[in-house]
C-alpha cells in the first residue's frame, strides 16, 4: 500500500522554522510508533490464527505486512510531506483497513494461497526496489524509477491489489469482502493523492511519462 515513490533532488528547498521541523519529527516519530505497534499486533493475531487455522494465508500476509513496517520505521525523513488532515486520515485508514481482515475456518484453498503469496512476493520485490524512501502520507523523498519501478508508478499497491484478492478468495466472508472493497477505493483515492504531490516536480513528470501505468500494465 502503500507508500508515496519519491523526491524532486532538483526542487529549491524552502526555509523551514526550527519550531515547525521539530514539530514535524515528534509526529513522525510518535506516529511512527503507533502505527509500528498495530502492525505487531496484527502480525501477532495473524500468527495465533495461523495456529489455530493451520492456513498459510495469514501467515504469509502476517509477515508480509511485517516488513513493511520494518521499513516504515527506518524511513528517511522526507524533503516535503503533506500536512493536510484529511490525507493523513485517508492514509491512516487505507494503511490499517487490511488489518481488519481475518482467516475463516474453511477448508485451505490452495489455489487461493498461491495467488497471496505471489502477491506477498511482489510487495517484497517492491518495498525492497522503494527501500527507506518509504511512506504512508503524499511525500517528496528521493525518487524510484529501478526495480518494480520499471513496470508500474505505484508497485507495492499492485502488490496489495494480488494479494488482497488472494488473501479475500482464501477466506471469503461478508465483513472480508467489505474490507477489502473500501481498501481497495482508499488505495485508489491514494494514489490520486500522490500523484498531485509528485507531478508537482519535473523529475517525477518525466518519470510519469517513461512509465504509463499507475498500478496495472495495460489497465490503468
């Protein structure tokens, strides 16, 4: 899900109050830890269910959803972040809306699981291409143009887009598959988002012209 891809090296820095970047860092820094704490305990609910189910899928997106938190804590700070309220709020919920998900008690689809954990192999392809300029928020960081990078702008929501299919086809239930349209609408309203920040700068402007699809080759 996903982060926003980059930073314009090129763009004029502008002077920054010493009162507002520390300000800035405390949020990052407290919602740093928030939002590294619900992804422990969802990685720890995932692996309780994995025991008691004995399916893979949460497991598998368990410990998926742990690297991405393990590279959201070691992000480097960014050169301008969004402060708009209602896109922190749209990140927060389209980030933690997934981990609302949970295994059913039906029998393992392993057609199912296969699909999730070759989605969970494409979000790793992607955090690893993205690395530490990873992001919940719009943000300007150093750009990605290698990598997963190379086929789609937004890499690690396509990512999510397989393994959410896989993940909802493997344990499907009613509060399932409305968790997993509304995360879908708020990736969506995301990369929206992000593209508005980003296309702000030419370096990305010319990234966005080598590179068509915003999430998948062919489609969109």
């Amino acid at each position: 899900m996903s982060p926003p891809d980059g930073a314009d090296n090129t763009e004029t820095e502008q002077f920054v109050p010493p009162t507002r970047l520390t300000v800035t860092r405390w949020r990052q820094w407290v919602t740093g830890g928030f939002f590294a704490l619900c992804w422990f305990l969802f990685a720890v609910a995932n692996l309780q269910t994995f025991i008691l189910t004995g399916k893979p899928s949460p497991l598998v997106f368990g410990l998926a959803e742990t690297l991405i938190a393990t590279f959201f804590i070691l992000r480097v700070p960014p050169r301008r972040i969004s402060q708009k309220l209602s896109e922190w709020v749209v990140a927060g919920l389209g980030t933690f809306l997934p981990l609302l998900l949970r295994a059913t008690l039906d029998e393992t689809n392993w057609f199912a699981e296969a699909l999730l954990l070759f989605g969970s192999l494409l979000q790793v392809a992607a955090v690893v291409s993205i690395n530490r300029s990873f992001a919940l928020v719009p943000a300007l960081r150093e750009l990605k143009t290698d990598g997963a990078y190379r086929f789609v702008r937004h890499p690690i929501y396509a990512s999510y887009v397989v393994s959410l299919g896989g993940f909802l086809w493997a344990n499907y239930s009613l509060d399932n598959l409305f968790v997993t349209v509304v995360s879908l609408g708020f990736m969506i309203w995301r990369i929206s988002l992000e593209e508005t920040l980003l296309g702000q700068t030419p370096e990305y402007r010319r990234y966005r012209d080598l590179v068509r699809w915003r999430l998948l080759p062919g489609v969109w």
